[in-house]
C-alpha cells in the first residue's frame, strides 16, 4: 500500500491507540433514516437514535453533523451500559449549541452525574463543564465559553490523578480528581443522562470519540488539526 504525502485537501490522521469508540455525523443519514450509527473504530460500540424526527432540526444537519431537538433526541450506546470505567479515558466531542442563554444545563454526553463521568453546557455563559465521580467525590471543571452556532472541539482527558479540559486544542482547566469510578448504572449517550432527565442537548454534534486513555496534549492537538 502506498502512503503518499498528505495533500492540500488530505486531513493528518487521528490518534488511534486506545480509541473505543468513534462516531462521525458525515454517516448520519436522514433518508434513508440512520437507525443505527456506526462506531468507526471497529469495536462495535454502535449508537441507537432515539426520537429523532429525521430532520434538518432533528436528525442530519445536511452537512457533517446531528441536530438534537433539546426536547427528547439522543443517543445511546447500549454496547457501553454498565461496563465499569477504565481509570483512564479521553472523552473528544465537536459540537455546536442552538442555546443563547437559560437557567439549567444541557447534557452533551457521558454516563451519569452521580456515576463515571457527563460533560454539561451551563445555559448562563454556555459553560461547558466536564463532572466526574471518585471514590464517590465529584469534581467539575469548566471549560472556554461557547459561542451559540459555532463548532467547537471539546476533549476531557483523566490520567488516574488529573483531570483536564481542552478547547480547540488548548488547555483551559486542570484539577486533582484520584480515585477510583464507580460501575455507571446507565446507558453512555450523547445529549441525555437517564438521571437528569430533563436537560436534554440543543445542538449539533459532529463527532464524538471515546479513548481507554488519557490522550497527551500533542495528540489533542493533532486530533483537533485533523477534526477541522
């Protein structure tokens, strides 16, 4: 096989060592309706849409990403319920939010709040902030603003003692969290968590990717470089 120079209109490669699961909204389809996304890294971790109503608000974007509805559209992967947390993970999303302001919080995806780890956006400020649960501890950090209708790549990163948020590539936020997941109890999903089960994601969402380890900041970077 021959492996060329990467060209003008080539993108470099993601990081593939530990990847465990990789979603990409160019595979959404609303016609035919896509009733069962395809995991992209061979594993198998398939998610399943659920109230999507196939539309351009509601399902694909018509272009690369899934609208969720903030009503009841989410996606669950039932491949990853009840599996115990590895001590270490990476956590990579790129999205965009509909939302200007509000008083709760929207959940973009993980376990639960009370289990493993959720990343939310706070609707006052379009915070986005990653929650994870040690030794039955929560530890939340916050990372760089949203800006309603423009992507952005998120990825949370936790190495068994820190845990790390970055936007587009650059490290915002960084907080001791040791210790030990609990088993979560429910479904990973992206744009709802079964115990808060009213804060449902208004956005897009483009691609979301789940490692067995903490990613490196070069390789977040890369990963950045390569989701544009």
């Amino acid at each position: 096989m021959f492996f060329g120079l990467i060209g003008e209109n080539q993108k470099p490669p993601i990081v593939t060592n530990g990847l465990v699961l990789w979603l990409d909204g160019h595979s959404f389809s609303n016609s035919p309706p896509t009733t069962t996304w395809v995991d992209n890294s061979g594993n198998n971790h398939n998610g399943i849409p659920a109230n999507f109503g196939y539309t351009s608000t509601s399902g694909s974007d018509g272009g690369n990403g899934v609208a969720f509805d903030g009503v009841d559209d989410n996606i669950p992967i039932p491949s990853l319920v009840n599996t115990a947390m590895p001590q270490t993970f990476t956590f990579e999303i790129m999205l965009s939010t509909k939302r200007t302001s509000g008083a709760a919080f929207d959940t973009i995806g993980g376990y639960d709040y009370n289990n493993g780890f959720v990343l939310y956006m706070a609707q006052s400020g379009l915070v986005p902030t990653v929650r994870v649960f040690t030794n039955g501890v929560a530890t939340n950090i916050s990372g760089a603003n949203l800006i309603t209708g423009v992507k952005t790549h998120i990825v949370v990163t936790y190495d068994g003692n820190t845990l790390s948020i970055y936007s587009n590539g650059i490290l915002i936020s960084s907080a001791l969290a040791t210790g030990t997941f609990l088993t979560p109890t429910n479904n990973y999903c992206l744009g709802y968590a079964a115990d808060r089960p009213a804060n449902f994601w208004y956005g897009n969402i483009y691609m979301n990717r789940l490692y067995n380890r903490a990613l490196s900041a070069s390789e977040v970077l890369k990963n950045y470089n390569a989701s544009k």
